[in-house]
C-alpha cells in the first residue's frame, strides 16, 4: 500500500535553499539553481541539516521567548518581598500603588514579547513543509497571538460597560491569559518539537512535561480565578456567620487551589526558563554544523565552475 503521506512529501520535494522543484533529480546530485546538495534537502529532518537562515530565525524566537519567560518570572516573584513587608508591620502603601503598575507594564511587554517569539519559533522549515512542521502548534500559536489584541479589546469594553465591572473585568482578564497561555504553551512545544530532530531526547521530554503541566494546569488557574472574581462579591460582611457560610468555604477552597496551581506554574516557568538556555546552546552547535555544511557545498560548487 502507497503511504499517502509519504507520497505527498516525495512529490512535493523542494530545495531547502531556493525552493527548487529536485522531484525528478538524482539523490547524488545538487540542486541546479542553488548547488545545494539533494541529499541534504532528502534528509532535511535533522536539525543539522536545515537550512541556516531558518535556524537563524528559530534562535531568534528563541532568544526572544526566553527574555518574556523571565518578565513573567520576575512578576510572580516580585510580589513575594511586598507580602513579606506587609506581615512584619513595614508600610508599604506610598509605593504600593506604582509598583503595581510596574508589575503589570513589566508583564503586558512579556506576554509581546512571548508573541513575538512565538512568531519566529513557528515559521515553517522550508525543507519540510508547512503542512508537516508542526501544524497543529503553529496554528495554537496563530490563535493565541490573534486572541491576544481582541482580549484587551473585549476588557475595555466590559469595564466601560455599566453594572457589570466586576465581573466584566474577570471575564476579560481570564480570556487575555487564556491567549497569553495558548501563545506561550505553543512556543514551548514548538521548542521541543525542535529539539526532536537533533535528536535530544532528555531534553526534549523533559520540555514536554513542562509545557504538558502548563497545558493542565494554566486553564485550571484562569478558571478558578474567574469563579473567585464572581465568589467575591457575594461574600458576608459580618464576623460571626464567616466561618460557617457555604460562600465563605467556597472561597477558601477556591483560594487554596488557586495557590497551589500558581506555585506548580510558577516552578514550571522557572523550569522551562533554565530548559531555554539548554535549547539554544544545542540549536546554536546544529547552526554552526549547517553553516559548514553550506560551506562544503559551496566549494564544491566552485571547484565544478572552476574544472568545467
């Protein structure tokens, strides 16, 4: 039986260099427009033997993640010395007020600066295909980044709109870090799918299950925090029923978890932080062996101009 995939992906053989059609052409030889190798563009699967301006631009995505991950580290940590200050008495309400504006400029650019990663990190390899590099993460990040402008837009206009403040403001807040999430969820599988074609096995499974844990664990967080945003309001005033009112232990349970998922998210970004510094040192030596290889293939190129 004829493998449709594999039919398709002979058929539609392109030179990872210029796009040449090398379909009817030798295996042993180069390509006619570029001089590349056939053989490199058939085996375009290994990183190795992408082509390195592509390469180029994944270290670039890559760098960039890499810079919005540690903003989004940075704003969950900050917050911790604030609540430290705050139980042993110290006054912080003077500059409360504009380090929490700090805090959020500092991570809406993290999340542009994720986006703009994920842009680079899931342009397609040319020598695969778009329709075999990745597709389904490509197009998670395409919805993720897309989301992103029209969550902002929505949380305008719920919090313009009359009676519905509280709630607006949670509905537009959970939407806009469902996106944020998607884009960075993606970037992250798009960083092992990557690394799959080293191959680098470690670190690639090991990328997997911190973007798998995100991947569970990001759209409990945002639920829960939209149910405590509409909890809260509800709550009784008065001390004496606290502790026995269904609302209040709704609360604290919805608190509790929040925490709990915060921390395991918290511990995954720091995870996948560290990952991203590992990824490009290995990317980085697949650059440099495709550089050379470019090279060889250049000489050769000239030494057959120089004999004929």
């Amino acid at each position: 039986m004829i493998d449709p995939i594999a039919s398709e992906s002979e058929s539609t053989l392109l030179c990872i260099a210029c796009g040449y059609d090398l379909r009817d052409l030798p295996e042993a030889g180069d390509c006619p427009e570029c001089g590349l190798a056939i053989e490199r563009s058939k085996r375009s699967d290994q990183l190795s033997r992408a082509h390195p301006d592509w390469l180029k631009r994944v270290l670039r995505g890559l760098f960039i993640l890499k810079i919005g991950l540690i903003g989004i580290v940075v704003v969950l940590t900050m917050p911790i010395p604030a609540v430290v200050l705050t139980m042993i008495s110290v006054p912080i309400g003077a500059w409360f007020g504009p380090f929490m504006i700090g805090l959020i400029a500092i991570f809406f650019v993290s999340i542009i600066l994720c986006s703009v990663g994920a842009y680079w990190l899931c342009l397609p390899d040319p020598g695969i295909g778009a329709d075999h590099d990745q597709a389904r993460v490509r197009t998670l990040s395409r919805v993720g980044m897309i989301g992103l402008p029209v969550s902002i837009l929505g949380l305008f206009v719920l919090e313009l709109a009359s009676g519905v403040l509280i709630v607006g403001t949670g509905v537009g807040t959970a939407l806009f870090l469902w996106f944020a999430s998607l884009v960075i969820i993606a970037s992250i599988l798009r960083v092992s799918g990557v690394l799959k074609r080293v191959p680098s096995p470690r670190l690639s499974k090991k990328i997997d299950r911190s973007a798998k844990r995100l991947l569970w664990c990001v759209p409990l967080f945002i639920v829960m925090q939209a149910f405590s945003s509409l909890i809260t309001p509800t709550l009784p005033m008065a001390p004496a029923p606290i502790l026995t009112s269904p609302s209040v232990i709704a609360a604290m349970a919805i608190s509790c978890t929040t925490l709990i998922l915060g921390l395991v998210i918290y511990v995954c970004l720091l995870k996948v932080v560290l990952q991203m510094w590992s990824s490009r040192r290995v990317i980085m030596n697949c650059l440099a062996v495709a550089l050379e290889l470019n090279e060889v293939t250049a000489q050769k190129k000239r030494q057959d101009a120089g004999t004929s």
